[in-house]
C-alpha cells in the first residue's frame, strides 16, 4: 500500500538519547543547564547519561537491524560538534562519533535522516540571547555549513530546526523547555521569528553551495495536531479550528510554503489582541526583512511530527493578559470517545494524520511529505506486551495507506518515535515512547524490544517482500 522506496524509519534526538553530556570537550546545552535546575524535571533527572549512545551507539544500530528500518533520523549535538556554538573550535571527538554512526548505519544500508536542532542550543549562544538574538541566524547557519560540509557527502535528508513551535512556545512563553523563559506573548514570536530566518539561510546556503555536487534534500519539522470544529455546523468553531491551525501549523508552514508570511488570520489576531489590551509599541510578531535571503519555497519536503487531535471551540476573547493562547482565542478540547496514551495531552487519533496529510496537500500545493514522528507513550508499571501501542501503530499506519491510497497524498516516509525509551524532557524518564525498552536501572542499559517493536518490523518485512515480488512481476512481465 505504499510507494517504491517508502522510508521506514525511527527517530530519536542527541540530548534525549547520547549521555556523554562532558565527555570529550563537549560544551553544555541549554538542557543540561535547565536540567540542573531544581524542579524542572520530573525528579529532578537529567540526560547525562540517558541511553549512553555517545558510548554503546553499536547496541542502538542493532535494534535498528532488528526493526528492519531503511532509515534512521537522529540529530546532531551543536554543542558536542561546536562546544562555544561557533565554528572557531570544533570539536573533533565529536565530529568522529558522527562520522563513525553514519558510516555504520550506510554500511547496514540505512539512510541517515540528521536533524542539525533539536532543542539543545549550546549555552555559550543561550549566554549571548539564544534563539531571541537576531545574530542566532548568522551563527546557525554557520553550524549548518559546517554540517553540510563535513557530513553532506553522505547525509542526504536534512532537518534544520525541529519543531520551532516548541521551541517558541514551551520554551520562551510556558517555560517548560529549556531556557525556562516564560516572556509570555511576545519571545515567543521573536523566537519563531529567528528560526524561520536560521532555517532560511541554511537553506539558502545549502542551494547555493552543496546542493549540486551533494544531492540532498533540506526542510524544518513542523509539529501541529488536527484541529477540527468542535460543531461542524457552527461557524465560530469552524473559525476557531482554522486559527487553531494557523497559530501551530500555519504559524511556519505558511511563510516557507505558501506566501512568505505568517497567516493573516495569526497577524490581525495578535494586532487585534495587542489594541485591546493596551499593548503599545511594533506588532508583537516581526516582520520579515526583504534585505534577508527569502522565506518563501525554502523546504524541499513536508516534514510532519503528528501526535494528537483537538476539538476546537472558541474561547470567547476572555484572556486578560497576553499569551500566544490567548491571541489565538481558542479552547481545545478532547473528544470523549478517543483513548488516551499514557499521557494526558496525547489522546489517540490515528485518522486526525489522515486528515491534517491532506490538509496539507490541498493547502500547501501537494508536497512531498515524510512523517519525521508520531508515537505512542507509555507511563507506569511496564508492560513488554505493550498491545495498545500494537494497536496505535497498525491503525496509524492503516490511515496513513489511507492518506496515500485513496487521498493522494504524496508521502514518502514514516518515523516512529522512538528508536527506544529515553529522555522525555520535562517528563524525564518517567515516559516510555520507544520501540525497545531501555533499562535505565542498571548501568549495561540493555535494549529489549517491545512487542510493538516486533509489530512494527512486521510491517516493514511485509512491505519488502511485497515490494520484490511486484518487482520480480514487472520484471517477468518485461520478459514475457
Ligand atoms: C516531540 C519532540 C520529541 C519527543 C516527542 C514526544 O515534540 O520532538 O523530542 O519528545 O515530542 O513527546
């Protein structure tokens, strides 16, 4: 039910899996100095040594084997490669232990996917003003060149930024995430802001320098859930689901896809917001500079980290202090009938990814697109026979052949997250998302496979095999 040369892949991220946090000249991240900070974390753990992939990666391409997968998207570790975030000092035990994954897995014939952000800004760029520094966009797309250069002869999936609503929202307004600001209604603006624009360059760089001779692809992960009316039949929800979608989705989508700015219903929302509540000065959300390289067609692919669903009704303006939320004047709610997963916010909606794929095919122009994660979480006694999880993935991907088949929507690969248990940020290690099982209680960190680890390499065997005895048809039909 899916295409020739279908990705099926697993993701994980270098803070929530590598440990090594000191090892060899490494420099500190954001999150291990927002971990060392008390109460920030579920009980007060940190990643310092998460699964130790730094150390026993070998045992990581294993359970990759095992699954079957023919690609693996990891991300890079800026301050293990860059410990001052500059290019002034690489750190070269840092540039081998990449080189030394990548090569390995191309030997094992798996595809790397490497995402060069994934939350764990070096504090030494944290102590010049991070992600709300204009300067941040020189200095990334600095790191981008250097990634490009020393990897791209052999990474041809690139993912700049992950998930920059995130970034924004849970780490510069709730304060949540690493740095811990909680600058609410306006950093998280001028953070999103800085990050279309690091991306941009990147891109721009990519195109102009490596993409002839390297081949590759380049595009950011943007997260959103389906937003849907609350009432089908009533315009304020079908309103509110629409802002909804365009203060997460469109929030990124819309600058890089479709006009080179953010969502008009985003910008006369927060200018609107602004005037009612007294607030003076520029519009809270930045305007984008013509002097810059542009936005608009800077991303190669769609790549989608889906979890959930929404019903969506509006709020009814009655926030009295600024915030993101209380721009986009919406309440959310989940919808009774939807099973939820071991945590609160991830209630289970495998055909709300049908729905927003084609979402986005229709308003977007039919990219090409690469599900880059989309999980289901375990919290609780352990369960090895983990059958909803089973279950989650056979009908995520049901609706996903779905979104191909009947949709048309032109998806090319499928990440589960994750590769296996590890660092779930403020959660810490109380929340299981992977395919196998780590043992954080003893120092081996042995990986054990979960039964949906088992469903998942069905699947994918299933799909290979499929895949050759349509070849060998053709083939015999060329023949005849
Ligand atoms: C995403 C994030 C991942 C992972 C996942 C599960 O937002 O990119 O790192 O933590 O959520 O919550």
């Amino acid at each position: 039910m899916f295409p020739p040369g279908f990705a099926w892949g697993a993701a994980t991220s270098a803070y929530q899996i590598e440990g090594g946090w000191q090892a060899d000249s490494k420099g500190p991240s954001i999150w291990d100095t927002f971990c060392r900070e008390k109460g920030r974390v579920f009980d007060d753990q940190n990643g310092d040594f998460a699964c130790n992939s730094y150390e026993l990666w070998e045992k990581d391409l294993e359970c990759i084997q095992q699954l079957g997968l023919t690609h693996y998207r990891l991300s890079l570790s800026w301050a293990r490669l860059l410990p001052d975030g500059t290019t002034q000092h690489v750190n070269k035990r840092g540039v081998q232990y990449y080189n030394k994954v990548i090569d390995d897995l191309l030997a094992c014939d798996v595809l790397p996917m490497v995402t060069l952000y994934h939350f764990d800004l070096p504090q030494a760029l944290q102590d010049r003003g991070g992600w709300t520094s204009p300067d941040i966009a020189i200095l990334f797309d600095k790191y981008a060149n250097f990634c490009f250069q020393t990897f791209g002869d052999r990474v041809k999936l690139w993912i700049t930024i992950n998930e920059p609503y995130v970034c924004a929202k849970l780490g510069h307004e709730d304060g949540i995430h690493a740095p811990g600001l909680k600058e609410k209604g306006t950093a998280p603006y001028v953070v999103g802001h800085n990050m279309l624009r690091a991306h941009a360059m990147a891109w721009h760089s990519y195109s102009s320098v490596y993409r002839e001779k390297q081949g590759g692809a380049v595009s950011l992960a943007i997260n959103s859930d389906w937003f849907e009316p609350l009432d089908p039949g009533c315009d304020e929800d079908i309103a509110a689901a629409a802002r909804a979608l365009a203060f997460t989705l469109g929030w990124f989508a819309w600058p890089v896809f479709v006009t080179g700015d953010y969502p008009e219903v985003m910008k006369s929302a927060i200018d609107a917001q602004s005037e009612k509540l007294g607030y003076r000065g520029t519009s809270r959300l930045p305007r984008f500079s013509e002097d810059e390289p542009t936005i608009l067609g800077t991303a190669d692919f769609f790549a989608l980290n889906y979890y959930t669903s929404r019903k969506v009704k509006p709020r009814g303006g009655c926030e009295k202090t600024l915030s993101t939320k209380s721009d986009q004047d919406t309440e959310e709610v989940v919808d009774p009938s939807w099973p939820i997963s071991g945590l609160s916010w991830l209630a289970v909606v495998p055909d709300g990814l049908r729905k927003l794929l084609k979402y986005i095919k229709d308003t977007l122009s039919s990219p090409a697109v690469y599900i880059t994660e989309n999980g289901f979480s375990q919290v609780g006694p352990l369960q090895m026979k983990d059958v909803h999880r089973c279950e989650f993935y056979k009908s995520t991907i049901s609706e996903l052949s779905k979104a191909v088949q009947e949709d048309g929507v032109d998806v090319r690969g499928y990440f589960a997250w994750s590769l296996m248990d590890n660092f779930e940020w403020a959660d810490g290690f109380s929340v299981r998302f992977g395919l196998f099982h780590v043992d954080f209680s003893h120092a081996e960190l042995n990986r054990n496979i979960y039964q949906s680890g088992q469903e998942y390499a069905n699947i994918i065997s299933k799909y290979k095999s499929d895949q050759r005895k349509s070849e060998q048809l053709s083939k015999s039909n060329v023949d005849c």
